[in-house]
C-alpha cells in the first residue's frame, strides 16, 4: 500500500504532466489496487520475470485493447447513445466522427482507430464540393484530431482505391504536418493505381506517414473489412482485439540448456502456452467479469461485435533469440546476415504459428477461435531487445538482403508484422523508385511496409511517431503536449532510436511506473 | 521510349562477357525508379570532374571479365523490386556487344522480361551503335558536359559534336529519356552559355527532361586549380539561366 500511495503522489505531483495525462495514469493505476486475474504459479513467475508481458494493460481490463468501430455504419444508422442522427453533409459527418471518437475507448483511453476515411466520408463528398473546400474542411478536422487526441497510436486508414478523399488526406498532412493520426494506405496490385502510392511516398517523405500494408493479403485473412490501427495492428472492422500479450524470446532463449532443434520442442512450447493462459486470463476478465461486450454502447447498438475480436499474441527479441541459440549451438551466424542464422529464424516462428494455431481460446471468433499472431514492436523499457521479428538497428544488411531475411516471416502474423527500413535523402527525388519497392515487397509476400528517410523530422520509434522538436523539447523541459511523446522518449534513451526527447503526444506501450 | 522488341534476339548469348567494374543491386539515382545498375570498364572521355575516375583506363584486367550469364542470377535476386536495369560506366557504348547481350538476355527471361532496360552514356557512340542497340533498349541518359566546344575540350578531352549529333539522333529515336549537366562552378555555369544551352535542347525537345547536377568532389581527383563544388543557391541559379520553354528541370 505504501508504494501504490508513493507512485499515485509522484504522478499527481510530477509537473511534467499535464492534468489529463495525470488523470489516465492516475486511473490506470487504480486498477492495480484490485487482484490480478488468477494464473498459475509458472505463469505468474513467467510475468515477474518479464519473460511474458501483459503490456502493462492493468489488474482488470474493463476495455478491449483495440476497438474498430464500424464508422460506415455508424453515419448511416447514427449513434442512440450520442444522440446524433445520420449526418446529410460533409459538415455534420465530420462533427459526428469527432463527438463519436470522443466516445470509443481503448487501453490508451483514445481511439486507435478513426475508419477508413475515404470510405466513410465518401457518400458526403459530392461534385459540388471543391478540391479547396475539402482540404478546408479536412484541415478543420485534423487539427482537431491531433489537439483533442493527442496520441500517435490514433490512426486511420486508406485505399485500396483511388479517391479525391485519400488525395486531399495527402494534401492536408504534407501541408500540417502532425504526427497525430497515424495513417495506413492499402495498397492492391490490381486496385491501387501507382500515382496514389506515389502520393503517398511523397507524404512519408514530409511527415513519415503512410505506413502500407499488402491489401489482398489482409482480404484472405481477415476478410474485406479490415483495418491497421494503432501501430501495425491490422484487425477486424467491427471488431478487434481483447489484449495483446507478448513473449520474448530472447528472455526465453536464456532460460534454455539444450541444441536450438530442442528449444523447438521443449522452452519454446512450455513459454507460448504460458503466454496464452495470460491472454485466457485477460480476457476472461474483460469479457465475464467486467462485461465489456454486454454494457458498452458500441456493442450495443451493433458497431462492434465479440464475435469479430480475437486477442494478439506477440513475439518479439526474434532476433536476440535466434543468435543465442546458434551461439549454442556453436556457430556464430547472425541474424539478418547468415542464411542458417535466418532459415532456422522463420523455423521458429513457424514453429510459433502452429503452437498459437493449436490453443483454442475462449472469445476468440474473429481468429477462428485462436490468438493472431504479432510481431510485437517494442515498448519504451526494452533494453538490450529487439523489437519483433527486426533485425537489430544498426545491424541491418543493406536493402536487398534485409528486404529477404523479413519477408519470409511475414505472411504468419496475421495482426502486423513492421520492419522499419530506412531511406537517405537520395530517395526524395526518385519517389517512383520507393514506389517500386513497396510493390516489390507486397510481391515477394511482405504483409506490412514502412519507411523512414534519415533526414525526417519525423522519426518512428517502436510504431508510432514522434517530432524530433516534440523529442528535444522533452530533454529539455520533462513536458508533452502528446502523450506518446514520453514514451518514445523512454524507448529512444533505451534504443537510441534518435536522439533523446519529450511531448504532448501519448502512447500506452509505456511501463506507467 | 517505345523500342519495338520484336527483333531483340533470341540466340544464347549469356556466354557473351563484358568488363564490368561494379554492379549496384538498388539504385535510385540511375533512371527511373529502382534500378540494378551495371557499371562498365573503360572510357573514352577523361573528365576533370569524373567521380569514378577508377572506371576510365580500357587496359583492363581479365579479372574484370564478365558474362552475362555471371550476372542474370544478381538481377533476378533482385527483380522483384526493380523496374529496370540501366549500363552505366565507364563508358557503356564501348562495349555494344556485351550491352546488346544483356539486354537481350534480360528480355527473353521470364523473370525478368518487365525490366526495362537503359544506358547512361556520354553520348559519342556513332549511329552505328545506337541503332544496333535500339531493339533492345527503352531509353538512354546522355551526359551533356558543356554547350561550348571550347569549354567541352577542356573538361573531357574530346569534341562535344558527337554527343550533340547522339541527343538529336536518340530523340528522333523516342529513346531519349533524360540529358544531363554536370555544373562546375565557374567553368560551365556562365549564364549566358546556360541560356543558349537551354535554347538548343529546347529546339530538340520543347518538354526535354533535364537533370542538372552538381559536380562533388566525393570520388573526384585532385585538380589545379581546385574544382569548386556549387552551392545549393548557384545550382539554382544555374537552373534559372538555363530554363526555357517548358524544359522539365531537376536539380541534384
């Protein structure tokens, strides 16, 4: 009790904090004060140790980790809880979006999913409306997403089809520049026209933003409403994600006497079924304890349903893992730069794959009654730890060879996979050239592509965003505006990603001690 | 850029070699979009500003010795992500046989046939090749290094008459993609000789893509006196001399 009364004095009285950002900590930690859901004695030590992660999600989860509300039916039903009629207008849908997000939990407390715009909004653009009075509009709009949701895990999405919506999105972006929302463009060989991922290489390039996904490898997966939000989580609209638990593997490499085949059959099962009693636990929480799904409006009025959500199950520290064990094994290959090194990588995660597709879990319908798999990309305390299946920074091979030691393990995490590759200023003038490689990478079987150019103010941290400003002003004062601006600066002190900073924007993959 | 391909051959040419001083496996900085680029030995030009100076000397090793079939299996490692291959140098068009070769080759490949295939030359091959290797080329940069004969002497060595006669030609052609300006500060900048400069590869093509690039000493040898690197702002300036009609500029 003492110490629970010491970390609620230190965040009440932190003057770095803004009141908002004290009163989400202040309710997160509130939880702690309740019993954890029960796990076994090995699984409970296994969380201890930090060989499993709960990521710090709290004692009783009473919301879903990430919720996609399905906002196209939503404008044309509208919302009894909010008591907002169907909008008739681009005006009134872009009020009702903005009351309606104010409105959508999720464990960083803001949306991590704002629809996919161009489809939602689509039936209020009409010919009347100028190329000038949507970027009006929009930019109205995105100030206020970026200043009421002050959180880089906020994200929209985009594609796979062309339209003067995703066009005036990349106008407004490269012309604000905020790292608030994040944005996703789907990208179709067949469906999404180059100029539009050109457009989008070209918005990266002013503000690292969109990240891309492999739009027909989403579709067999999860359907056609899917969505990536938060940072590389692609889900279910209409659905999403209880929790998301994680392994790492390197932890679990440490704890294993024995050849690399025998990590295969024996630590690395014995750790994917204790990293799934914690997801069971969790959600068995969320869902019969604290009813999410039988009391909150959204699944209520029908925008979301249990039978679209699954929990994700990560894994990261692939690549500290994999060179332990060949280290063991007595050969000193690695990851990212050796071929034995990297063919027993993705026979390992395979190796993962069949064990989480194997272990049926309770509430789980929109994975067929299993956990998605997830290629976790990190926290801000990970040290000495590589995010999910990355290669470590500063160790990465050049282009080509780094593009081959991912892919392979892409097509196995159906709920996101990022590596980050990263891109000097040539790149700027020749968009066409990363346009190719994104189309490469989406043909070779990569599920998720992103890129940062050198130079960019904007830098990726574990998913997110953050300004290099938002950073050095952290370093320099303690305050954020966005509450994801700390924890990039926690993850850039451990990563050194950058250099170090602090912010306004948030983020929830923050160790709240 | 619409080479008919119809005739490119269809012999086995992949035991045909080359010197080849280098490849690239991702360029973005040889043509459009990503690109393998193969670098060849040997050049007829002896640049003062020649930022691989290595690649000049013809009297060449066998070590540099190369055959098309060394190098397929490169670009189909990295086919998927690129949209073309480009010969560089060196001085590619001293090679016509080999460069005829590869592309060839890498046109009757399954794999990689959607490649397209490009030369970056300094523009003094003879009609001859430039025929020759139109069946199987889609497009060619030519280096431009000065409008003035005089100036162009200086810096190469050589006559700028042939590269002028090459830009004409290849544009009739439709295989011109792009002509290049390497700016050395207070050697081919003046402004006047920009603007005549412009005004004859207007002629040639109103809507010519121009890329005009700033000479770096990163690779280049010593000279006397010094070359001078350009400013981002004379570069500009440069650009602004030059521009006419509707010339397509694009500053390095």
């Amino acid at each position: 009790m003492h110490e629970f009364q010491e970390r609620a004095r230190s965040l009440v009285q932190d003057g770095t904090l803004s009141y908002d950002q004290k009163l989400r900590r202040l309710a997160a930690l509130a939880t702690e004060a309740l019993p954890y859901p029960a796990l076994s004695a090995d699984c409970q030590e296994a969380l201890d140790k930090r060989v499993i992660c709960d990521m710090f999600e709290g004692h009783a989860p009473y919301t879903a980790r990430y919720i996609l509300p399905d906002y196209e039916k939503a404008v044309r039903q509208g919302l009894a809880y909010l008591e907002l009629p169907p909008p008739t207008n681009l005006a009134d849908a872009l009020a009702f979006l903005q009351v309606m997000y104010a409105n959508v939990p999720s464990v960083t407390t803001y949306p991590v999913y704002l629809g996919d715009l161009d489809k939602v909004l689509a039936p209020f653009v009409t010919d009347d409306l100028t190329d000038d009075d949507l970027d009006a509009a929009l930019r109205r709009f995105w100030i206020g997403i970026d200043r009421m949701l002050p959180d880089a895990f906020v994200h929209l999405d985009l594609g796979p089809h062309d339209s003067r919506l995703a066009r005036s999105i990349f106008r407004v972006e490269r012309s604000l520049r905020q790292s608030v929302p994040n944005i996703t463009l789907k990208v179709d060989p067949d469906l999404t026209p180059d100029s539009l991922v050109d457009d989008g290489v070209r918005t990266v390039f002013e503000t690292g933003k969109p990240h891309f996904v492999n739009h027909p490898m989403m579709v067999a997966d999860h359907g056609e409403r899917y969505a990536a939000v938060s940072c590389y989580n692609s889900l279910k609209i209409g659905g999403g994600a209880h929790t998301l638990v994680r392994l790492n593997l390197k932890e679990a490499a440490l704890r294993h006497a024995g050849t690399a085949d025998e990590f295969l059959t024996t630590t690395l099962p014995r750790y994917v079924e204790l990293t799934a009693e914690l997801a069971e636990a969790r959600i068995r929480s969320l869902v019969e304890d604290q009813h999410f799904y039988d009391t909150h409006w959204l699944a209520v009025e029908g925008l979301i349903d249990i039978h679209r959500f699954s929990a994700m199950f990560g894994i990261f520290g692939l690549a500290e893992c994999v060179n332990l064990l060949m280290q063991h094994d007595g050969h000193d290959g690695r990851y990212g730069h050796d071929d034995r090194t990297n063919a027993y990588a993705v026979r390992l995660v395979e190796r993962v794959a069949a064990l989480v597709a194997d272990r049926p879990m309770p509430y789980c319908d929109g994975g067929n009654g299993r956990c998605y798999l997830h290629s976790q990309s990190g926290i801000d305390l990970d040290e000495g730890v590589t995010a999910g299946c990355r290669i470590p920074v500063g160790d990465e091979p050049d282009l080509l060879q780094h593009l081959e030691t991912c892919a392979p393990h892409h097509h196995l995490f159906a709920s996101g996979i990022s590596d980050i590759f990263h891109m000097d200023e040539t790149a700027v003038r020749n968009p066409e050239a990363m346009v190719d490689i994104i189309r490469g990478a989406f043909r070779q079987g990569m599920r998720d592509f992103t890129f940062n150019l050198d130079s960019n103010e904007f830098v990726r941290i574990t998913g997110y965003l953050v300004r290099k400003s938002d950073l050095a002003a952290i370093e320099a004062t303690g305050a954020a505006r966005h509450s994801s601006d700390h924890l990039a600066a926690g993850a850039e002190a451990n990563f050194h990603l950058t250099q170090r900073a602090v912010k306004r924007i948030g983020c929830h993959e923050r160790d709240p001690r | 850029m619409s080479a008919t391909l119809a005739d490119a051959a269809t012999g086995d040419v992949s035991a045909i070699t080359g010197f080849v001083a280098d490849t690239i496996t991702f360029s973005n900085v040889d043509g459009p979009g990503n690109r393998f680029v193969v670098f060849l030995q040997g050049c007829n030009f002896d640049c003062v500003a020649c930022h691989n100076p290595q690649t000049i000397p013809l009297a060449i090793g066998e070590h540099f010795r190369t055959s098309v079939a060394d190098l397929l299996p490169r670009i189909r490692r990295a086919a998927p992500f690129l949209r073309g291959i480009t010969v560089s140098g060196g001085e590619a068009t001293l090679q016509p046989d080999f460069v005829h070769a590869l592309f060839s080759a890498v046109q009757a490949d399954p794999e990689l046939a959607r490649l397209d295939c490009f030369v970056d030359s300094n523009g003094t091959a003879d009609d001859a090749t430039w025929h020759r290797l139109a069946p199987v080329t889609h497009g060619t940069m030519i280096d431009l290094k000065c409008f003035d004969p005089d100036i162009h002497e200086q810096m190469t060595g050589q006559s700028n008459a042939p590269v002028l006669h090459s830009i004409e030609l290849l544009h009739g052609m439709g295989l011109l993609y792009e002509v290049r300006l390497l700016i050395l500060q207070g050697v081919n900048d003046d402004p006047a000789l920009l603007r005549r400069t412009g005004e004859w590869l207007a002629s040639v093509d109103p809507a010519m893509r121009v890329k005009m690039i700033a000479f770096r000493a990163h690779g280049a040898r010593p000279h006397e006196p010094a070359l001078v690197p350009p400013s981002h702002e004379a570069l500009e300036a440069a650009a602004a001399n030059l521009q006419v009609a509707d010339l397509q500029l694009c500053l390095v």
